[in-house]
C-alpha cells in the first residue's frame, strides 16, 4: 500500500443499479478523470455520468497535531499530504476496508455504495486511542461530466444550507443538490477555497487534458472515542441522521462475501446490472465509460445471469433486449436506452443467448417464453428486412462494413473502420448456422413445420457454402470474404465455428481450426484479435488515442473470447481437456487484485507481460469466463461420477 508504483495501478470500483458508482484507486488517491467518490448519471443532462464528489480528505487531531489521511497528486510527480503511508492493511473480501495507525491511533474505514440509491456511505470506527481525538472532514468537489475536468471559475455558487447533521449544495444551475451528512453532531466550518492543479495520470498517459481545480468548501470537525463508529453519506437526497447507520448496516448484510474465484465472479456481474425507473433492466457494457450496447448485452447476458445462478435475472433484462429488438425490426421508436440495436449480428447473438437458457432451463420453456421471438427475428432475417444484413443465394450472409464497423471489431480512425471487415464475415456466418438449425428444432416444437423446413434447407445451403468459402488450404477460416477479396489474417472470430453447439465444420475440421487459434493467438488472458505472424501486428495498448486505437483490435488479447475457446476445446477433447481448461481459466484469479479488484479487464496486451488495458470492468469478459467455468465445473462433475 505504500508503495505507489504498485498501489496505484489497483483500482477499486463500487457500483449500484442505477449506474452511479464510487470508483478510485485503493489508496484513494485519483488518476483518472471517471474516478470519483460519488458518480451518479443525472438526467438533467441526457443521462450522462457527473462527478460529484471526487474525494473526501479525513483528518486525525490529536493534541493539535494534524495527520491528513488523503493522497492527492500534483505537479512535479508530488503527492500530498501522502496519508497513505498510515495505510496498515487493505481487504475487500465483504466490503472495502482500510486501517490507518497515526501513532497511538488505529482507525478503520469502511466504504459501501447502495444498491439502488445513488448515495455513498463510509463508515469511520475508532479502533484504539489513548487521547482525546477529532475527526475533520474535508470534501473535494467537482460537479463536471466523467468526460471534462473542473477548473477554478466565477460562476460557481458557493452557498450551502444547513440540514440534518450536515449541509447541502449545488455549486452551478441545472445540477441537484447534493446532501452530505454524518451520523452524529458535528461542526462545519465555511472555508470555501479552490485545490488547483490536481492531476490525473492515466489521463496524461492516454494524451489528454489531466489538470483539474477541485473546489473545497470547508470542513467537517467532530470529537470521537474509542470504539465509536461515525457514518458519512454523500446523496441527492437528505436522509435522516439517525437512519444513516442502519443504512449502512442494512447493506453490509446484504454483501456476498468475495471467499472464492467464482463468489468474486458472481460479486463482479452485479455491478453490471442497470435497472431504470419504469422497470427496464440493462446490462452496461463495463466501467468506467461504457453504457448499455446491444451486442454486448446479449453476449453478456447468460454469463452474468445463468451463469451467476439467477435465471429470472435474464428473463427480465430479455424483456428489454426484446422490446428494443422489435421496435427496430417493426422500425418503431426504440423506447429504451439500448444502443447499437442495428448491428446485423445483434439478432443471431440474441438468439445464441435464448439457446443458453434453454440448455440452461430446458427446451420447453425457452419456446414457451421466447418461441415466437425466434420465429420471428428469423423470419425478419430471411425474408432481407434487416438493413444490413442479407441473404444471399449460396445461404450466407452478407454485411457492407466498409464505411461503418458492423462487428464487434469496432475500432475506426478518420471515420473509417480500421479493420474494415466487410462481405461475408466468419463469425456471422458461423452465428447464422448455428441459428437456423436452433431455430428449427424450435419451428417444429411449435408445430411450424413449414418454417422448419425452409431453415433446414437453407441451413444445409448455408453449410456447405461456408466450408468452401472461409475454409483455406492450410486448415484455419478466412476472417471475412468480400467478392475477389480475401483475408487471410489469422484472427480469433474463426472459433466460434468451432463452439457453437450447430457447426457446419467436422470434427477434424473443428480440431484444425482450433489448433491453429491455440499455436497463433492464445495467450494466458483471452485470444489475440491477429496472430503475430500477420502483417499489423500490435499487440500493446497504450498511450495517446491514435496509438491505442491502431493496436485496439491488431494483437490485444480479449478475456471473453476465452469463453468460445474452451468452448470448442471441451466439445473436442471432452474429460482430456478439462485439466488445461481449469488451468487456462484460472490464470484470471490474479487479475481479481490487480486493475480492477474483483473484475476482470476489458483487454489485455498481446504480448508478455500481458498488462490489463481498457476498461476496468467489463461484462463479457466476466460473463464469457464465468459461464465457461460452469460448464468445466458440470463436465468435473459429469466426470467424478463415471
């Protein structure tokens, strides 16, 4: 904890239903202008992320000596007032828990934010003292967008209004006032003061704007014994001071202890559920910058849920994905914040995650309760209503991707995609047969055996036309085909024709297809997006937005592609393969106490040593390893009883 170089790249984030989150390094000391202490997405600005409160400064006084116990950067790599040095022990197994020794002082900290209110509760407890001791509290405000910094200005409103052992603000129009309150009687002091030049350094290594001035309007001062607890809660709304503690109690009751990979798994999955005041339920792409995208939802969407052992959990978020799924196949207004919903492989991912279910809970209540979804999200594709996605006459199907990333391949760099995959596409195709032939052993649950038939007949075109088209010489499938244009890039998308439950690959195919994703693009952190030995290579995603960008999809590893692999792994070489998937799997455990604590990164280098990059949490890279695991855990158990 002392250390800085390896304390400060260990980030801890909390978040709650609604999408606001409380998010700083394990020191609390911030590097990044989306880490905040209470970060709430405001309606009054189009639903976007606001830092309220980027930190709270806690003060120990003893015989009027004053130990800080904040950590703030600023320029000429200098830390002040550097309170992590009075750090002694960090865990997070239940809920985030510091102890600072000052001295003959031991003191505790506990952090929690609600789950579905937007408020942040810390909680203080004197551990050991041998002398009179205060607490002073000193709180670092921002009110700015996750996506802009704060800078010392006239406009700002300085005023605050007493309420219930604590006051509130609202330092510029338009923003909710903000209501900060301590559990016991306290004293603020009004000394409203700018902190300038605080500085951010993953914002400065990404080439952007990394300076901010913080505005202080006073303290907070209260005496406090020895084993006495006191509570801070930061909200847009008051709350009675004396329900603040049990509040608190309330929530630290309902945490699942973080005691295994997998509880620490499942832990990660909840703060991707979204839940909106008229009862839609989301799943956020990750944190800190992602909101709800189509694809990512659908392909997340068993492994947080299924997976995470709540299946009316998926239920109610297919009841957006569906609304938002039909508005655009009957060109409605979408009606819900889902983004992306007309990318052509939305629909085929929707139905990959509809037959998760029904092997999860049975064929018969996946047709009961999403049967006619199928029917007709295929027949909307078969009969060429989709924009861009089209069937043709050999039973693939093609997407133009030339001017506008259509997979999730999505990288682009002057408007243009930077991998411009266009035509027939691997893994849409590989996702389109596996649909047909899905979807026509629903057809005939149903009794639509008409419709059945055409997706057999097309299913069987569809087959034999991806083997003679994707599959090359050397045993692996082209990335994409487009006409006279072929890519013979070796990138992961080829795998799921190997993972997919109907595959228009044999075995043999199957294992050579595998065997070339394992020489050329496994690495101990997911699949590489092109093998080292294809033109483009780079593999390291890091520094300014240009840099990043070329290297986004042309070596990085993806954790969530492990979940197809392995996949495709178990389906050949079955109980032989499960002591290299367990192992492949568990190469994540270490990535729980690094980055992101408890999640798992959106990407990683391509190359050793394979460093976290993106996102700090990121649901299909939690979700794909999750649900994988599952699966190794039944064929462990399959196995013990033969």
């Amino acid at each position: 904890m002392v250390n800085l170089q390896q304390s400060l790249t260990k980030e801890l984030l909390q978040a709650n239903k609604t999408g606001a989150y409380s998010y700083s390094t394990i020191v609390d000391c911030n590097t990044r202008k989306y880490n905040g202490l209470l970060v709430v997405p405001l309606a009054e600005f189009e639903g976007r992320n606001h830092v309220l409160i980027s930190s709270l400064d806690a003060t120990v006084i003893q015989h009027g000596a004053e130990f800080n116990l904040g950590l703030h950067k600023y320029p000429g790599d200098n830390y002040s007032p550097k309170g992590h040095k009075y750090i002694r022990q960090f865990e997070c197994d239940g809920i985030p828990t510091t102890i600072y020794r000052v001295g003959g002082v031991i003191l505790s900290r506990e952090k929690i934010f609600m789950s579905f209110e937007n408020r942040i509760l810390i909680r203080y407890t004197l551990l050991e003292a041998h002398s009179p001791t205060k607490l002073r509290f000193k709180p670092f405000l921002a009110f700015r967008d996750t996506n802009a910094l704060s800078h010392e200005n006239n406009q700002i409103n300085k005023d605050y209004q007493v309420v219930d052992n604590g006051i509130k603000m609202c330092l510029y129009p338009g923003f909710p006032e903000l209501h900060m309150q301590f559990s016991v009687k306290n004293e603020f002091v009004y000394q409203p003061d700018w902190y300038r030049d605080i500085e951010y350094m993953k914002e400065q290594e990404r080439g952007y704007e990394f300076k901010e001035d913080l505005f202080v309007p006073g303290y907070f001062e209260m005496p406090i014994k020895k084993g006495q607890s006191i509570t801070f809660s930061a909200s847009l709304d008051p709350m009675p001071s004396n329900k603040i503690k049990k509040a608190f109690d309330d929530e630290k009751a309902q945490r699942q202890p973080r005691t295994s990979f997998t509880n620490c798994l499942k832990s990660a999955t909840y703060q991707f559920y979204n839940k909106h005041k008229d009862g839609q339920r989301y799943i956020l792409a990750g944190y800190p910058w992602f909101k709800c995208r189509a694809r990512d939802m659908f392909v997340a969407l068993p492994g947080c849920t299924l997976s995470a052992d709540n299946p009316k959990l998926f239920e109610a978020i297919m009841k957006t994905g569906e609304k938002a799924l039909r508005n655009y196949m009957g060109e409605q207004p979408l009606d819900c914040d889902v983004t992306e919903i007309d990318a052509p492989d939305v629909p085929l991912w929707m139905i990959w995650a509809v037959q998760q279910y029904a092997k999860e809970m049975g064929q018969s209540k996946a047709v009961e309760k999403y049967g006619q979804l199928l029917l007709d999200t295929m027949d909307f594709l078969m009969n060429q209503r989709h924009k861009n996605l089209f069937v043709h006459e050999n039973g693939l199907v093609y997407s133009y991707g030339k001017d506008k990333p259509v997979s999730w391949m999505n990288s682009t760099m002057y408007g243009k995609p930077l991998v411009p995959r266009s035509g027939y596409l691997v893994e849409f195709n590989a996702l389109w047969y596996n649909a047909l032939r899905f979807v026509a052993n629903i057809a005939r649950e149903l009794g639509e055996d008409y419709q059945a038939d055409n997706m057999e007949s097309l299913a069987a075109k569809c087959g034999q036309s991806f083997v003679s088209v994707f599959r090359n010489g050397y045993g692996y499938l082209y990335d994409y085909v487009d006409g006279d244009m072929v890519d013979w890039s070796v990138r992961p998308n080829q795998i799921f024709a190997a993972s997919l439950d109907f595959s228009p690959l044999d075995k043999m195919q199957k294992k050579q297809v595998l065997d070339i994703v394992t020489k050329e693009l496994l690495t101990p952190k997911g699949l590489r997006t092109l093998s080292p030995k294809s033109m483009g290579y780079n593999p390291v995603f890091e520094g300014p937005e240009d840099r990043r960008t070329w290297a986004y999809h042309q070596g990085t590893a993806w954790p969530w592609l492990m979940g197809a692999y392995l996949e495709a792994y178990l389906k050949i070489y079955r109980m032989s393969g499960l002591n290299f998937a367990e192992r492949c799997i568990y190469e994540f455990e270490d990535d729980l106490i690094d980055r992101g604590i408890s999640s798992i990164s959106e990407l990683f280098d391509g190359n050793p040593p394979y460093r976290g990059r993106g996102g700090i949490a990121f649901a299909m890279s939690v979700a794909e390893i999750l649900r994988v695991k599952k699966l190794i855990s039944k064929l462990s158990e399959n196995s013990a009883q033969l």
